[in-house]
C-alpha cells in the first residue's frame, strides 16, 4: 500500500527522502513522488512505476531544499499515472499533501468545490483534500491547524496526511485517522513516515500519531494537537527494531531470509510467553479467570491470517472443547456476526493496520465482547483498539508474502489454547506438560527442516511450469493446504486451489488432467489411508503426487515426497507450511518473478 516520508532538518532533503521511498517500496506501489521545498514555493517531482523512474528524474536536478515530502502510491481513484501520483497540489501550490488512506466522500467534496472555482487535474481523492484545505486555510484567516480540523470533521474515510503550506516555509504538518503515521525525533531535524523502516537509519526515537490528532513539525520541534486545535503532550517511544532487520543480510530476497528467520522468531515468540514450562499470559493483560469463563472464540483475519484462524479452530476445538468460529474480516463486518454472551473475539494480523481486520473488530466491539489482537507490530492500530494483545515477535516482515509471522502467529495460538485448555479444566498437568514441550521443539525441527532447502528447490524447478496446483488435506491439513495455496499463488502466479481432501470429488476433480500437480499433506495418521485415497483418485486421472508427510506416514503412491519431522499432529502445520513456503519461493524465482514484491499486491492493505 501507499508510503509516505517526510523530512525538515538541515540536509537536503531529496537523498533521505529517496532512501526512506526505498524502504517502503515492499509495501507494494505504482508511482512515486516528492515535493522538496525551493525559494519560491516546491520541485514537484513524480513517475510512474518504480522508484528507479523517480530516482532517474531526480538525479540532475539540483535540489538543495531542506524541507520535503515523498510518498510511494498504490491506485485506488484512478490509474497509476504521473497526474494521479502525489504529492498533490491546490492551485498555486498554496497546499502540498501526500495521503495514504481513502477519503470515502470525496465526490461529493469535489463538486461542491467545483462549485467554488476550484479545477481537478486527476482522478484521485487526495487531489481534494490539497483543495479542500485549501479552501479552509481561505476560511480561517490562513490558520493551518484550524484548517485540517475542519478538513477532519468534514471528510469520512482513513488519512495519514502529510502537508506543506507555501506560506509556511519552516513547517510540515501532519494529520490521521485510520491510517499509521510516525515522527522521528533527531537533534536539528524531525522525520515523518507511515512505517518504521523509512527512517530507521537516522532515528529510533518516534511519536505514533493517535487517530484525530495533528502535529506541527519544524527542524526544532513537534507541537500535537487534537481535533479542537488544543495543544496535547504524547509520549516518546524508543523502537526496538535495528537496522539489519530491514536487510536482506546477504539473501537474495527478503522472503527467503525471513522464512529463515523463522525459528528464532518462533522461539521468541514462545519465550515470551513461556517460563519455566508453564504459559503465563500477564504481559496481555489476560487473567485465568477471565479465560475460564470464555464460552465460545470468534476468530477474524484476512489471507494469510484467517488461515492462522482457520488452524487454530482445530486446536482450540481439540484441547479446550470450545465453540470457534473463523471468519474473513472483510465477512464478517458485513454480515450479522451473533457473538454470544461470553465469547471472545481474537483479530489476527501482521500489520495490525488491515483496514477489513480493524473494521470488523471495530464491529465486534460494537456488540461489547472482548477482544485480543494476535499482532506483530507494536503500537498499530489493532493492537491499540483492542483490550488485551498477544505479540507475536517475528520482528519486521518485508516480503509481502507472510512467512515467518505467520509461524508466529501459531505458535502464539498454540499456547492461547493451551492456556484456555488448562484454565477451563480440559487438559491436566502431564498432557499440558507434554503440549508445552511439542511447542518448545518446533524451532529446532524447522531447522531441520531449513537444511534441506536444496531439496525442495529441486522438487521445485520439476514443476516450474505446471498450470496448476491442487492442494489438499484433511483437518489441520486442510488448513495448512489453505496456506500453501495461497504462497504458491501470491508469488509463483501459478494457479493454486486448496481443497479439503474429501471435497475434490464433488466438482473440482473434473479440472485434473494429465500433468496436474496434486499436492497431499498428511500428518495425522489417523486419517493418512482418507487422503491417500483422494490423492489416489486424481492420480488416476492423469495427476502427479507430491506428498508432504511427517515421519510416520509411508505412501505407496506419491511420485515426490518431502517429509517432515514427527511432531504432534495438532501442531504439524508449523512444519508442513516451511517446505511450502521454499517451493513457493522458488517457483518464483525460477519464473522470474519480484518475489518480494509480486504483482499487485500491497504488504499491509489498508484499504477496504
Ligand atoms: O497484516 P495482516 O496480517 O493483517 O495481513 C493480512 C493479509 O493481507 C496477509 O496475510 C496477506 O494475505 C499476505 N500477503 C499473505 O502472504
């Protein structure tokens, strides 16, 4: 999704407004562009496609200004044209903004602002706000606070603003509701972002702007104000991100380092939560007794998340008896969700900034049911809209395909439902004792399992141009295919369906042909002579099997098989999903493709 940078300080401001664009590029975007203040008003500077159109644009031009800002955009209003990229402009470049977000009543603005004189140069929403701003700086006798106060009142949607006034040379203001927008404090000069890693290189030291509220930022200073223009106080916040977690530390891209990242971000994640083998969940704010009395989970998320849900179903339904429900986010908000009188509602993500997510949390709290946000990134929104928050620590996730939040994710839920299992009486101490331990293993079986990446890389380049993959499994199997389909899509562009492994043969078998790829993941050997026999039917319509099994399972039938440790069936997704995840990669990488960043899609998607 869109990005947006900002810098006032004594450098110029073009190098560092570049390099913070460049570290918001895998959140996904179409164009790009920068105002950098001049004597006399702004260089505005925008090209389509990649950053390197700008950078090209930008590399003879002299621009010295110390005051600037930049902002990557993902289309929504509008193609993704040099006219719609921003920063934009009200007439005679008076207001400069660059905006993430979606402001849902902008039609009906622009024509009442046509109404007044203004013109339209593009198709999109924030060329309305530059306007509307405009027109309110005209109404307050050119006070830029009192201005974007009636901007917020006015508009209905998501912002994060940042804006530049010709008339005030020293100054960047910013604006935001529903959208993340940071200040980074420095000596001598202030920075602004939509996400940490912007400007991780000059500063640790960040305001998170709140929902309605703004902030005047000079080279010396940062005044907050709320809505009504009142001066308010916020706290300094030092991140603990460094550096290295933003680069690739000598992998060829992003995903792959992160899916080795993948046990230590596990491990932390566990440690977290766990001493001296028992679960202790204080650091959410979550009591024991509080968990008893929970009758029924609602669990929402969207792709990769609501597949984290999807898994957790089984577990939470195995160890605690408990009703669970999943749902999509971007469902659940529209349908009539029926949360019953002592549900929990639990909200998964990454970002913590999905607009569908934070929407149907925002519903669920309507019907006053408690609410935990599994949530990686510290200080989103999610996780400052719930009551109680379990972080996963996976660190920063940069590829766009989810990898190592998502393991982090289980892990984190694994431990809820023991948690919930103990707490309403459903486990004892030797079993809880032994799912503790199965947990704790994971780490160290992924790395097994990482050793043998050459393997999967080959199994890979056999399969490079098939035109489509089946996925299917049965129970947690299913939800791990679900998974896996969705990596191999997202970054191989190869079409991908997961299917519940009993389902393929009402409707869907009719698609296998001669060559099809069917994948089968079986880790439970309860119901391993099921799937086979699924499998089996495909195989008989011409498909190729590729089998991944944990240990225990043999097959007669596969044509491939990658097997992955013994581990407890209720937590074999953790392992199953990492040889998955691999062969998505490659798939990619053989096809060519931008794996970090694939096509059309956006990191965290903050629009609905
Ligand atoms: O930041 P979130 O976890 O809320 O994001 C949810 C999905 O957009 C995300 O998981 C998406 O499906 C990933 N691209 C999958 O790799």
């Amino acid at each position: 999704m869109c990005g947006i940078v900002g810098y006032i300080g004594n450098k110029p401001a073009k190098d560092i407004l570049l390099n913070g664009l460049s570290k918001l590029e895998y959140r996904g975007y179409d164009s790009a562009g920068v105002a950098i203040r001049n004597e006399n008003g702004f260089d505005i500077i925008k090209s389509k496609g990649k950053l390197e159109n700008l950078k090209n644009k930008l590399k003879d031009k002299n621009l010295f200004g110390t005051c600037g800002i930049g902002h990557t955009r993902w289309a929504t209003h509008g193609e993704p044209t040099e006219f719609n990229a921003h920063p934009h402009n009200s007439y005679n470049e008076n207001v400069v903004v660059v905006h993430n977000g979606i402001i849902e009543n902008y039609l009906e603005i622009k024509e009442k602002l046509v109404t007044y004189g203004y013109t339209f140069y593009s198709q999109t929403d924030t060329e309305v706000i530059a306007k509307l701003i405009d027109f309110y700086l005209n109404e307050t006798n050119q006070n830029p606070i009192q201005a974007i106060s009636k901007f917020m009142l006015r508009v209905t949607g998501s912002y994060a603003l940042a804006i530049m006034f010709k008339n005030l040379k020293d100054e960047i203001y910013v604006a935001r509701k529903d959208s993340p927008l940071i200040i980074g404090i420095c000596n001598n000069e202030n920075f602004i972002a939509s996400d940490v890693p912007a400007i991780l290189r000059y500063t640790k030291d960040v305001y998170y702007l709140d929902n309605y509220q703004m902030a005047k930022i000079s080279t010396n200073s940062t005044i907050f104000y709320n809505i009504d223009g009142m001066e308010v106080k916020k706290k300094l916040t030092h991140i603990q991100m460094d550096l290295s977690s933003a680069e690739k530390n000598g992998f060829e891209h992003f995903m792959l380092k992160e899916i080795h990242e993948q046990p230590e971000a596990i491990e932390k994640t566990i440690k977290s939560l766990v001493k001296n083998e028992d679960i202790f969940l204080d650091r959410t704010g979550i009591t024991n007794d509080f968990l008893s009395k929970i009758e029924n989970i609602f669990i929402i998320g969207c792709g990769s998340a609501y597949h984290v849900g999807i898994t957790l179903k089984y577990v939470f339904e195995k160890l605690a008896n408990i009703n669970v429900q999943v749902d999509f986010a971007s469902e659940f908000r529209y349908r009539n969700p029926v949360l019953l009188k002592n549900t929990l509602l639990i909200v998964i993500s990454q970002s913590g900034e999905t607009a569908d997510s934070l929407a149907g949390l925002k519903e669920a709290k309507k019907q006053k049911v408690p609410t935990l946000g599994i949530v990686n990134v510290v200080g989103s929104s999610i996780a400052r809209e719930v009551d109680y928050v379990l972080y996963t620590l996976a660190g920063p996730e940069i590829s766009v395909a989810t990898t190592k939040a998502y393991s982090a994710q289980l892990v984190a839920g694994y431990l809820l439902a023991i948690k919930l299992a103990e707490c309403k009486n459903k486990i004892n101490q030797i079993t809880r004792k032994e799912l503790i331990k199965d947990v704790i293993e994971i780490p160290d079986k992924i790395s097994v399992i990482l050793k043998r990446q050459n393997e999967i890389q080959m199994l890979s380049s056999k399969f490079v141009n098939v035109k489509n993959i089946f996925l299917i499994g049965r129970n947690i199997d299913y939800a791990v295919v679900l998974e896996g389909s969705l990596k191999m899509k997202e970054v191989s562009y190869i079409h991908t369906e997961a299917y519940p492994a009993g389902e393929l043969k009402h409707g869907t078998i009719s698609l296998i042909e001669n060559n099809s790829l069917v994948i089968g993941s079986i880790s439970n050997i309860n119901l391993a002579e099921k799937t086979f026999s699924n499998m089996l039917e495909t195989k008989s319509r011409g498909a190729i099997l590729l089998g991944f099994l944990t240990k225990d399972i043999r097959s007669t039938i596969c044509d491939y098989v990658f097997e992955v440790p013994q581990i407890n069936p209720l937590f074999a997704n953790s392992l199953v999903i990492v040889p998955m995840q691999i062969m998505s990669y490659y798939l990619s990488v053989l096809k060519g493709n931008d794996v970090d960043k694939p096509r059309n899609l956006a990191k965290s998607v903050t629009v609905e």
